[in-house]
C-alpha cells in the first residue's frame, strides 16, 4: 500500500493550523486554571502565564479574522491609525495611510514569531536555499525532505536575518529555524 505524498504547501498549512490549535488549548487550560482560582479558591501548584496565554489568544483571532474592514479611525478625515501603534512603531509607521489587512496581518505575524520560530517550504528541487527569516538572531537549523527525513546540508548564516544553505543534491523540502 502506497502512502500519498502531501506537499510542501500543505505541510505548511497544517503547521499554521496546529499552531493555532495550540495557541486556543493553552488559553483554555490557562483560563480554567484562573476560573478555579477564583471560583473556588484552588490555587495552581506551577506557573501560570495566563497573560501570555490572552494575548497570543486574541492576536490568533485578529490574524485569522476574514473582515476587510479598517479598524481603528481619528476624528481627522482620511487618517487612520494602525491598530498596533502603541505596540509595534516600526510596523505601524511601515503601514499606509489607509491600513489594509495585508498590513495588519504581516504585523501580527512579526509579532508571533518575534523571537520563535520560522518555516519556509521550498517546492523546486534546488541545490542552494537562500532563506530570509527576520528572526534577528543566529537561529538552530533543522531541515526536511518531502517525505519529513532530516537532510544536513552546509549552513552560512550571511547576517543574523538570513541563512543560505548548500545541498551536495538537489531537492524540495522544508527548513526550520528556531
């Protein structure tokens, strides 16, 4: 029995997928440990992050929203802020005038992963990936095959943000920094 190859896009997909899934179980144990807290005085033996928990929770939910609509306006016509001024400057002053999604969205993803992880899926074989992550740092690489084998390849960390890594043969595959 032959077993059906998924591609790199799809594999992506569900990572972005179990991603979120993790995001929403930890703000649900992190919310019914508080819950317990309060409702019947069972104080949590470990650590509690439920703020970390809330605000990964509710940027998961501003990022896989579907409205188009712009969200914050000034009492000036024609000027919008964007909604992570306080928070982002750099991002904010990146965006147009008139915020789009694809501002907003680029935004939040920057802030989920400062700092994390990046993925990048290479669907052509190829013997040299260059790979810009933005991470700010000289990440851990780990490296796969189609078929999720590890493949070492040579790595060159050109500056803090980018990563080129050399292949003895090409091929397609998936590349993980963290």
């Amino acid at each position: 029995m032959a077993i059906a190859k998924r591609s790199n896009t799809a594999y992506t997909t569900d990572l972005a997928f179990n991603k979120r899934i993790n995001i929403e179980q930890k703000f649900a144990q992190e919310f019914y440990t508080v819950f317990k807290e309060i409702k019947f005085g069972i104080t949590p033996c470990c650590y509690v992050d439920y703020e970390s928990a809330v605000i990964s929770h509710f940027i998961s939910e501003w990022k896989y929203s579907k409205s188009n609509k712009i969200i914050v306006s000034t009492e000036v016509p024609g000027i919008f802020l964007e909604p992570l001024a306080p928070i982002n400057d750099t991002a904010s002053l990146a965006c147009p005038v008139i915020p789009s999604n694809v501002c907003t969205i680029v935004d939040l993803a920057s802030l989920l992963n400062a700092g994390s992880t990046y993925t990048q899926c290479f669907d052509a074989d190829s013997l040299v990936w260059t790979v810009t992550h933005n991470l700010g740092k000289f990440p851990s690489v780990t490296i796969v095959d189609t078929d999720n084998n590890i493949v070492v390849g040579e790595v060159v960390y050109v500056n803090s943000n980018v990563i080129q890594v050399t292949f003895s043969s090409v091929f397609a595959g998936c590349v993980f920094l963290n």
